[in-house]
C-alpha cells in the first residue's frame, strides 16, 4: 500500500503561488487600462501618469496581507471539495474586504496619491483572476487524484444503513482526494457495496487499525443507541494522528439547530429558533421580486414561443394549474405549462408521484420536462408571494397529509415560502428519489438561511438545466 501522505503540501502551496501571481497581474492590468489604453479617456486624469514601480511596490505590500485574510477564512488547504460557486462568492467577499485594506493604506499614506480608477479597476480584475486561477488549480488537483496521488487513506467505523450510504457515495469519487482502505464494526456486513471492502476488525482493535492501516480519516456513523461506543473510540483513538468525523443521525439532525440562549442571565438551550428575521424575510422577498420580474420580462419572448409550440401540439390549456401547500400550511394555486394530453393532467389523491417517461405526456412536453421549461410559470407565484425563488419543493395537500405523521420534521418545510427549486433538488433529490433524504436537506436549508445561500442555489440550478 502507498505511503500516505502526513501533510498536504502541493496544493496549499500553488494555491499560494497562483494568488499571489493573480493579485500582481491585476495590479499591472488595472495600471496598464488606466493609463496605457484609451479605453478610459473619458475620465479625466487628476495629475500626470504616476510611475508603474509605485503600483508594483504597493502590491508587495499588499499580496501577504491579502493571503493572511484569505488564509484566515481557510482558502488554503487541500481536499476542500468546494464549489466553483461557493469559491467565486467567497472570492466577491474577501476581495471586497482586501480591499478597503487597500484603499485605508492609501488614505493614510500621503506620499504618493494612488489613482481611484486603478483601485476600482483593482477589485474587478482581482476577482476574475483570482477564479480563474482557482479554476486551474481544481483541474489540477483533480487530476493529480485521478492518478492515485496525494490520496488520504479512510474508513469507516460503523456498518449502519448511514455508513453504507456514505460509503456508496464517496468510495466510488476518488477525485474527492480519498482512498477507502475499509470499514470497522462489530462484525463483517452483508449490505453492499460496504461488505464489497475490506473487512478491518472490530471496535476493541480500532487503535491497532489506524495505527497499522496508516489511516488519516475516520468516518464514524453509529446509531444514536450505539453512542456510548464513542468516547471509547476517541479514548482509543489518543495518540494516533487521525482526523476523527462523525456522521450525523437523525437524532442529531432533528437537534442540530440546538443553540445556547440567555435571558437575564439564565442559561437556555434553543432546540428550534425562527429560520429567518423579519430583515430575512424582507430581503429574500426583495430578492425574489427583483429576479422574477426580470426574467418574465427577459423570457416574455420564450413563454410565448411555448405557449403556441403547446397549442399547436395537442388541444387543451396551456398551463396547468394545481393546488399546493405553502408557507405555514397554506394552499396556493401552483402553476406550470401543460405537459401531459388532455384529461391526463385531472390527478386524483390515489395518483402516484410523477413518473420519468410517463406515457400520458405530450411530445412537447417532454422536452419541456427534460428541460425544465414547464416549471418557469412559476415565476408569477414567485412574483406574487406564493413562492419563493429557492426553497423546499411544493406538495399537494394529499400527500402533505400522508406524509406529515410518516416523516420526521416534514411540517418543518412550510415553515419558510417553497421555491422553484431547492438544496434537495441541486443535490441530484428530484422525482422518484429518497423522500426522507429530500427533507434532510431542505432542513439544512432552512437552518443555514443566507442570501448567498439563495445564489449559490441558483447557479447550481442554472448548471443543471444547462446539464440536462
């Protein structure tokens, strides 16, 4: 078996090496448009053309304070499997903050004016260099995983329907920067695909295991009435240098929101708070109103194109219209472009949920399906307040009924507005998937609340509709 590596070396390092060069280029770039390029000749110049040499000496002042502010919201590191989204936002913020470092140096410093233009010029290249050096430097890394270097060797200590789950989903991803050596539990499973690895031992062995098997990652999922094996296992686990993870299950996803409140001076411990403020709230709403009005207004040209392309390809109305439950338990009319032949589209509470390749759809509503399309009336929900952009996906009232004493915390989704699209659903959970993962996540959702959040959603939805 290949040495692990102890410490990750080669990728904080040229993730240093590109910053750093990014942050001169646009340094040079911004000089060179300002000054060297008529492409600003509309702005008039205070003084003469200040000397480049001022600019470079600045930016070696500048580019180690910018990587200790990158550092400190841990930019640095290998195997940190973040989204290009959640990166470029990332990058927007910290360049924003670098950069009233910038100009407060500026103001402070008297011998030498420094052009406004350039510092604007600044954050707009420091931006797009900066991602795009990000974007080589994942090519990079993935491609040094997918030749088998620079793996962690992992396991997996447990073997419940948790520890398979987690085992089917990163074990099959080398380009997550693992190499799973096997699992540990009180005896070999059956369950596949983790009775497929190898077999380690039981519980009583694991320091002898982690010690042998030169283990860095320890995947732990155990049941809730298996904790009391925990603190054995961390007791076990001194000494041995292993990053410890514990996988949560659902009793520590129903109590993850637990927070520690004080009244007066009274310890209090929060089990569920208020998933967003009323500033929240203004602002999601703010946000969706703003979104929505400029696609209908954008998309009037695509919603008429597909109206016709409806009306011509089979008799009947063009949107189909169907109660759903809402924000606080309410009904609202959810509206979509008819997909299916007329008289298919009449649900009654005993219909199933919606199948792929229904042989009921029109021809074109296949497409629109495939593509999404027949999901964009929704967008006049959303301007009218019965939806939001982003959020838990609407369900009838039947099922709403069926499944709210089946599921734990199912009510918990109509605690915010239901959206368009969701984290369950950029996360591969739509159709004939896994109900109970599906609300797994849109509570996620609905504890971790951001607008960034929101963004970040968005773009992933945008990239799958352009992947299908």
């Amino acid at each position: 078996m290949p040495n692990p590596r102890r410490n990750d070396f080669l990728i904080p390092t040229l993730a240093v090496i590109f910053d750093s060069i990014a942050i001169e280029l646009a340094f040079l770039f911004s000089y060179w448009l300002r000054f060297n390029t008529s492409l600003l000749n509309f702005l008039p110049l205070a003084e003469d053309k200040p000397p480049l040499m001022a600019y470079i000496y600045g930016s070696f002042v500048i580019i180690p304070i910018w990587l200790l502010i990158f550092n400190s919201n841990k930019m640095y590191g290998a195997r940190r499997n973040v989204a290009l989204t959640d990166e470029f936002i990332s990058i927007i913020k910290l360049i924003s903050v670098a950069m009233l470092v910038v100009m407060s140096a500026a103001f402070f410093y008297r011998a030498f004016s420094y052009s406004r233009v350039v510092f604007f010029l600044l954050w707009i290249n420091s931006i797009i260099m900066l991602f795009t050096g990000r974007i080589v430097l994942f090519r990079i890394e993935k491609f040094i995983y997918s030749k088998g270097r620079e793996l962690r060797n992992a396991i997996i200590i447990g073997s419940n329907e948790t520890a398979v789950r987690i085992f089917a989903q990163l074990s099959t991803h080398p380009l997550l920067g693992y190499r799973f050596v096997g699992y540990i539990s009180a005896q070999p499973v059956t369950a596949q695909p983790l009775s497929s690895s190898k077999y380690l031992g039981n519980f009583l062995d694991v320091q002898e295991i982690l010690t042998r098997e030169r283990i860095e990652l320890a995947l732990i999922a155990l049941n809730y009435d298996e904790h009391p094996k925990l603190m054995r296992l961390v007791q076990d686990c001194e000494g041995v240098n292993t990053e410890l993870m514990l996988v949560p299950d659902l009793l520590e996803l129903m109590t993850a929101g637990m927070k520690i409140k004080e009244i007066d001076g009274i310890p209090f411990i929060k089990i569920k708070g208020v998933p967003m403020t009323t500033w929240g709230r203004i602002v999601k709403r703010l946000f969706d109103l703003f979104i929505s009005t400029l696609l209908l207004i954008l998309l009037s040209w695509l919603f008429l194109l597909i109206a016709i392309v409806i009306k011509i390809n089979s008799k009947g109305k063009i949107f189909f219209v169907q109660e759903r439950v809402g924000l606080d338990g309410r009904s609202f009319r959810m509206m979509k472009f008819r997909t299916m032949k007329v008289g298919a589209e009449i649900f009654d509470n005993e219909s199933g949920l919606g199948v792929d390749n229904d042989p009921r759809q029109t021809s074109i509503g296949k497409i629109l399906r495939k593509l999404s399309l027949d999901e964009f009336p929704q967008l006049i929900n959303v301007f009218k307040g019965e939806m939001s952009l982003v959020g838990p996906r609407p369900e009838r009232p039947y099922y709403v009924e069926q499944f709210k004493s089946l599921i734990p915390k199912y009510l918990d989704r109509h605690r915010v507005k239901t959206g368009m699209t969701g984290w369950a659903q950029v996360n591969g959970l739509r159709g004939n998937t896994s109900l109970e993962e599906r609300i797994k996540y849109d509570i996620y959702y609905i504890e971790n609340w951001s607008i960034g959040f929101d963004i970040k959603i968005l773009f992933k939805t945008i990239k799958a509709v352009f992947h299908s």
